[in-house]
C-alpha cells in the first residue's frame, strides 16, 4: 500500500491508501464500488472506483475531480482483471480452504447459496459474490452445509481480489449451463409458491359442516404446509 494525504479547503487532512495491486484490494472494497457507482453518471465511475479502493470520501474527489485521473494512474494494474483461474487452495484469516472441485454433483447446501447468488444477478450479481465463493471454497477437513457457507461467505469479503475475482470470473465463463438450470429451478419454485398461497387461500374460504370435506381441507393444509417448507428449504 502506498498512503496518501490530502488537505481540504478548511484545511482538514485526510489519508488515504492506494494498492499496488489486486492482491491489495479486499472483495468488500469491490463490492463498495458496485453500490457507489449505482445510480451515478457514467462518467463518474472512475471516481467511484478511486474512492472505494483508496478509502477517499467521494465527497472529496467530487469536489475536485482533477484528483481523480492523478491518483487513477498510480493503479494502472487496473486496467486488467485477474484472470478466471481459481486457486485449488489458499489461506485467508488462519483458515485453510480447498476448492470443492466438480459442481456438477451438488449437495443441497450448495444448491442453496447458488440459488441465492443467481437470484442477485439480475441487478448487480457481485453483490452475491461471497456466497458463491463460499459455494466454491470450503474449510479443509470441514463438511460444506449451510452453517459453513455462511460463515465462509462472511470470511470471504475480505478476500484479496486476485483470488477472489479469479474463481469468481471462472465460474461465470465455464459454468453457464449449470447456472440456467438454477435459473428454471427458481422460476418454477416461485410458481409453485404462488400456487399454495391460492390454494390456501381457497381452503380458507370452505365452510362446509361435512366431516369428510373437513377433513379433507384438513389434510391439504397439512400438505401445503409440509411442500412449502421442503421448498423453501431445497
């Protein structure tokens, strides 16, 4: 890290630090930038991306954008990505991960945090980020459930972009089969939750005095209830 000092028109000193590289750049700084950026002029990106990554006050650099192309070009590192190959292991916060390896055969936790993560893409699938590579990544010796992966996801935000972006990035480009699978999963389940909120809803509406439609609505409310929770824990 390089640091950085600047002074403000009340003379306020602010610091600041540029990386050197992406190895320098937590995944969190990134995912800053993705909701700075979010409603801006386009135009205004590279200062957005100066801000998350040197932990300038964008205020600053709005005020004087002459700033921005000065400290840009200490980072030209920036003008390529990492490139989409995944580490088969690292190290990060004393912990030791391993890639899980073949994705086609999927455990229902992996399915899971998948599911959540392509259900993000539509507006900015970063964002989703940690709980793919959680998906992607899990503690050595440990089992990858759903108690792993969250904690995973939550370690993996501060994870080095050049790690992070290279498994990400690989998955993106290899994976795109498996990911539309995962999209018609989750357009059907909504469909089917649509359909036992109106079923229930037509249950509810039953007065009839006969025990066996009593019974009956009983046991279609036990039914609904029991589908509802197995899809919502798929």
């Amino acid at each position: 890290m390089k640091n950085i000092t600047l002074t403000d028109d009340t003379g306020t000193i602010i610091t600041g630090q540029i990386p050197q590289g992406w190895h320098e750049v937590p995944l969190s700084q990134w995912l800053q930038f993705d909701l700075l950026k979010e409603g801006k002029p386009a135009g205004l990106d590279v200062a957005m991306l100066v801000s998350s990554l040197t932990s300038l006050p964008s205020e600053i650099l709005m005020d004087d954008v002459s700033l921005v192309p000065i400290i840009f070009n200490q980072m030209k590192w920036l003008t390529a990505m990492p490139a989409p190959k995944p580490a088969l292991c690292f190290n990060h916060l004393n912990t030791a991960y391993e890639h899980v390896g073949n994705l086609d055969k999927v455990s229902m936790a992996q399915f899971e945090a998948l599911h959540s993560f392509l259900e993000q893409a539509g507006d900015s699938y970063i964002q989703a980020a940690p709980d793919l590579l959680a998906v992607l990544y899990k503690p050595k010796g440990r089992a990858q459930d759903l108690d792993t992966i969250r904690e995973s996801s939550e370690a993996f935000r501060s994870l080095s972009m050049d790690k992070a972006w290279s498994a990400i990035a690989f998955f993106l480009t290899s994976s795109e089969p498996y990911a539309t699978r995962i999209q018609s999963y989750s357009q059907s389940r909504k469909k089917m939750l649509q359909v036992m909120t109106l079923t229930e809803r037509a249950l509810a509406t039953t007065h009839s005095r006969k025990l066996s439609l009593r019974t009956a609505v009983w046991l279609g409310r036990i039914y609904i209830r029991y589908a509802r929770r197995l899809l919502l824990t798929f």
